[in-house]
C-alpha cells in the first residue's frame, strides 16, 4: 500500500513558519472596513390651487380650447393646469369639462404622480379627488415624455351635473393640483464625517457694529447717532460704494488715511428705527425680528408700517435682498383691506414679486 503524498519532497505534514502567519494577520488587519450603499427612490411634492373665475363666461370657448394656471414648479420642472370648458375630445361634444396637467417646461421622461381635487365649497368637504398617491399602480409612475406632454381626464365632470352642483358657487371653480416627481438619490456609508456649522459670518460683523470697533462714520439720523464703518457699507451697498468711494480724489484719498476725525453724515429723510433696521440688515444679512415689524403695522398705513419704510429704504440704498426679504414678509399679510394700498407700496418701489402677488390676489378675491 502505498504511502499518501504530503507534499514536494514527501515526509509528514509540515509546520509554516511564524513570520509567515503574522504577515497574513497583518493582511487581515489592513483590509479595508466595508462599505454600503442605498439607492432611495421617492417623491418631491409640491401643489397648487387653481381658481377658475367667471365659469360662466368661459363657456362656449370651443372644444379643445383651455385656460391654463400660471406654471408652478415641483421637482424642478415647471408644471400647468388646463382647464377645458367645453371639453377636450369632440366627440363629446360639449358634454364634459376636461383638466388636464401639463409639463410646462423642458424634460424627457419625467415620471410622475399626480393628484387632482376639485374643491366642494358647501363645506361639506365631499371634493371630487382622482389621485394616484394612496393607490399601487400597475406599471408604476406616469411617464411625460417632452414639454407638453400631459396627464388628465377628458371626461373629469358632465357640464350639466356640475353646473347644479356644490362644486360651482359664486361663478367659481377651484381645482387642486398635487405633482409628485420621482427622483432616485445615492446614500452611501462615510467611515468618517465631521459636520460643518452653519456660516457664523453674519454675528461676527453684529458684533463689529455692537462693539463699534474701527468704527468711521457716523450717522445723524433725526438727531440719533449711528457709527458704523465704511467698508462694510460699501461692500454691501452700491449706493453706499459711491457715495464713499467713487467720486473721492487721491488727495481726499491721503487725508482719510491720516486724518483721525469722523465723518458725519446726516439723513433727514429717514426715521432712526427704520436706520437701524437698515443697519442691521447690512451687518447681520436678516430683517430684525418679528416682533418688531408686527408692532409697527398695528392700527397704521402699510405705507407707515416699519416693513413699508424698510422697503422703501432698500429701494433708496440698492438693497435688493433687504427689499426682497420685505416683499416675503408684507406677502405673508395681504387682506382684501390692505391689497390695494401693498400694490401701491410695491408699484413706488419698484417691489415686481410683491405686485405680481398683490395682482393675483385681487384677481382671485373680485368679489370680496
């Protein structure tokens, strides 16, 4: 019988050496630790309400003509309501209202859910919803494959049942429009992350302007002292850049170096609220706090109301984030009381978000 081979050379099994098996856990040990990745596929949402006034004069437009919403974005894409009042199909002949969503703007294959309420306004709460949201689909997504490309119903309501019905009160329609776009993200595992806080830049100028540091002018506002500091002002400011720095010659250029007096400025057109305010936006990039702003526009004229005045300052010193951030604020308070006067405070300063906003609202509210 013969003897099993143990390996070149024959004889017992053999022993590896010690080096060799500390190099293979050193091996191990400097393996790289794993990693993972998820792909995550879920919905940007986004809605928008569609107030269709005078339905009565609408009618009769003709089959396949549509009144469209103004587009609204979701997901990055522009999207658009198409209201058909007689309908969009001819072979229907004027029998339904069609609503129909659009892809407003440039994209290929854009995959989307969709969801459209038409509003019950007897407060009963019984809307008319054809959504895709809550329900498993079939082939999944709805595909939109170029600008146009549209999602809807030819047959969403008959004229005659809707005409009698809850839906139409005081000749208006209110449609909602909810897109949902999918999108697919990458979330992969990091060993090792450290987390940056959010820019701090804006308290540190405060502080400069607390603590009046390098200050070098002064402002003379209604008797008030504002000091503050050229640089930032210019840097921050166009106005404040020409008003320092633009039309200022070499020799004036040499005395501001040497010289230790401050100048002084002084504004006669401006209260020392609405100036500090001013300031405070310059320094620290936000408006001054609710509170404020609210107890200004109690029982006064929007035109009077700090938020108003605040405007009207960024206008006058080239401001426009602080023009825009008064724009978002006085949006948030437009009442059928005060439209009329915030289109005019928007009109006089040159404010194009706020009266396009101002415009849509009495559009929507002509009866009230």
């Amino acid at each position: 019988m013969e003897d099993e081979d143990a390996g070149p050379g024959g004889g017992g099994e053999a022993s590896p050496p010690h080096h060799a098996a500390a190099s293979g856990d050193r091996a191990r040990d400097m393996a790289a630790s794993p990693t993972s990745s998820r792909s995550v596929t879920q919905t940007v949402n986004g809605s928008h309400r569609f107030v269709i006034q005078g339905y009565s004069l609408a009618k009769g437009m003709g089959v396949g003509k549509h009144i469209a919403s103004e587009t609204f974005t979701v997901g990055g894409y522009q999207w658009a309501i198409y209201f058909y009042p007689d309908g969009k199909n001819p072979e229907d002949n004027s029998a339904y209202v069609s609503v129909f969503i659009a892809l407003a703007s440039e994209g290929t294959d854009v995959r989307a859910l969709f969801e459209l309420t038409l509003l019950d306004q007897s407060g009963k709460g019984k809307h008319k919803v054809h959504s895709h949201f809550d329900r498993s689909l079939e082939s999944g997504p709805y595909t939109l494959k170029y600008r146009g490309s549209m999602w809807g119903y030819k047959r969403f309501f008959r004229r005659t049942a809707l005409e009698t019905s809850d839906f139409l009160k005081d000749d208006c329609l209110k449609i909602n429009c909810t897109v949902g776009v999918v999108v697919s993200t990458m979330d992969y595992s990091r060993p090792h992350s450290i987390e940056v806080p959010e820019s701090d830049i804006g308290y540190h100028f405060g502080t400069l302007l607390d603590n009046q540091e390098g200050v070098d002018v002064i402002f003379s506002v209604a008797g008030e002292k504002f000091h503050a500091h050229k640089l930032v002002l210019a840097a921050r400011s166009t106005f404040f850049r020409s008003e320092f720095f633009d039309h200022e010659s070499d020799e004036e250029k040499n005395e501001a170096d040497t010289g230790n007096e401050i100048k002084e400025i002084v504004i006669d057109d401006m209260d020392p609220t609405v100036f500090k305010a001013v300031l405070h936006f310059i320094y620290r990039d936000n408006l001054v706090n609710d509170d404020e702003l609210s107890a200004s526009s109690s029982g006064c004229s929007i035109f009077d109301s700090l938020a108003g005045k605040l405007m009207a300052a960024a206008d006058k010193y080239e401001l426009p984030r602080l023009r825009l951030l008064c724009e978002s604020y006085l949006c948030k308070h437009i009442s059928v009381n005060s439209v009329a006067t915030t289109l005019a405070l928007a009109e006089r300063h040159h404010a194009m978000e706020l009266k396009s906003v101002c415009l849509k609202f009495a559009a929507e509210n002509l009866s009230a």
